[in-house]
C-alpha cells in the first residue's frame, strides 16, 4: 500500500509539475508576442498603404539612412548622443499628407506634434542612446527626439513635450 501511495503521489506531482511548466511557457510565448508588437512603430492615418498601416522594427529603422544628434536632454546627464532616422523621411516614405502627428506610447500617452516640425527641425525617431539600444521599460522602443542644443528655439517645454519615448504609434492626420 505505501508503494502505490508514493507511486501516486509521484504521479500527481509530476502531472501538477507538468502542468505548471505547460502554463509557464504558454504565458512567456504571450509575453513575447505583445513584446515584438510593442517594439514596432505603426504608421497610419493620412499616408500610402494598402493595409492602413505601415510598420517599422527597431531593425527595420536600423536599416534605413540613419541620423545622430549630440545634444542636452531634460532626461540624460550631459550631451548624449541618439542614432535615429529623421522624420521627415520616414513620412517620405510613408507618402504622409497631414498638419498633424499624433504619437503615442507603450502606455497609451499621446503628444501631438506639428507636421511642420519634420521640416523645420531634423527631429528624429531614436532607437540607439550613446551607442547602445533604447533600454526596454524606460525609453524603448523609440524616442522623438529633437536637436536642442542646435537652435534656442528648441529649448523649452514645448518642444520637450513633444519628445515621447516608449513610441509605438504616428498618426497622421
């Protein structure tokens, strides 16, 4: 009877185990999926797309014509340096048509940009810091970023508003 007992326990306990490592993976392999759709941009609104919505990786941007701005930020110690695609070409290349950009973050957060500042500033859509990647659950996986330091304008509260990170999503309108 003690055999058949331990046997048994076994067996449930192997069976919870089981389950319990089954669960585990099947809520990482969620994770990781919301995890990759946060880490795109969507593009949508007032552009050319047969589908509504355009999106761009952090791979996707790295391959793109790429950017720097060396300058003092409100958030970073110093004079940092972004890598980014600016984003007056990224809405080239979308063929965007608007006076607006609505963007918006992980967290739901939207600032709207003018149009105008695309063509006026060499604003960039940021995915590396001082050479490393965005970090995850703080800036990642973009930061609108503008060029303080290389016109006084830029300097103040308004602009630094309008540079979200955690981005995921422009809309054009």
């Amino acid at each position: 009877m003690r055999i058949l007992k331990t046997y048994t326990q076994n067996t449930v306990s192997y069976a919870t185990f089981s389950f319990l490592l089954i669960a585990l993976v099947v809520f990482t392999a969620s994770l990781s999926t919301a995890s990759a759709q946060e880490q795109r941009l969507e593009v949508t609104g007032n552009i050319e797309s047969k589908n509504g919505s355009i999106f761009y990786s952090v791979g996707d941007m790295a391959a793109s014509k790429a950017t720097e701005v060396v300058t003092t930020t409100p958030w970073t110690i110093g004079k940092t340096r972004f890598r980014g695609v600016l984003l007056r070409d990224l809405l080239k290349a979308v063929k965007a048509d608007g006076q607006l950009l609505k963007a918006s973050a992980i967290d739901g957060y939207t600032i709207e940009i003018p149009f105008s500042d695309a063509g006026k500033y060499d604003v960039i859509i940021a995915y590396r810091m001082n050479g490393k990647p965005l970090e995850d659950g703080v800036y990642a996986p973009f930061w609108v970023i503008y060029p303080y330091d290389s016109n006084t304008t830029l300097a103040n509260d308004i602009y630094y508003s309008r540079s979200i990170w955690q981005l995921t999503k422009l809309t054009v309108e």
